[in-house]
C-alpha cells in the first residue's frame, strides 16, 4: 500500500462492504503515516445504504484508533477530508489506480 500511496494521488475502491471499507481504511490511515497527505481516496458502491454503512464502521476505527492514542485528532480531520464516498461512477475517473472489491 505505501507504494500505491505514493505513486497515485487519488486511489479509488470499488465495493463498499466490509473488503471495500476495509481496504479504503488502511489506505487512509497510511496516506497520514507516510505524510502523503494530499492523496485522496474515494470509494463507490451503487447502494447508497451500504455507503453510509461504510462510512460509519470507517469512523468507528477512526474513533478507536484517537481512543487508543495511534491516531490524532487532527489526523483524523485530515483522513476525514480525503475520503469520499460516491454513488456516481463518473467520480472515479479522477483515480490514479481503481482497486475492485
């Protein structure tokens, strides 16, 4: 993942279930350990619901992470402002690389 990240600017995932979110998560949260932080990763699933479901278990180990002391809260803010969720497929073509799940 640190050579995706470093390489591509924008890293987009396809699939929003547990995989999806999963892999958008540790790319996040690497895209601030490796100081990378203009990177940006947007993830799409044509089910809105399941959008929202990602997003809130993707906040749940962001949360647990400033709980456990691994993460900021300004880090936080930062993974927060370059994750995006979309059910609009035409907002991937801004991605370096697409990663299906």
């Amino acid at each position: 993942y640190k050579t995706i990240l470093k390489r591509f600017s924008t890293v987009g995932v396809v699939g929003s279930g547990q995989m999806g979110s999963g892999i958008a998560y540790v790319l996040e949260v690497n895209i601030i350990k490796i100081r990378v932080s203009q990177n940006k990763v947007i993830i799409f699933d044509n089910n809105k619901t399941q959008l929202e479901k990602s997003n809130k278990y993707i906040t749940g180990l962001l949360d647990k992470e400033i709980q456990k002391g691994t993460l900021k809260a300004e880090d936080n803010d930062k993974i927060v402002s370059n994750y995006h969720n979309t059910t609009n497929i035409e907002d991937m073509k801004s991605c370096n690389i697409v990663i299906e799940v």
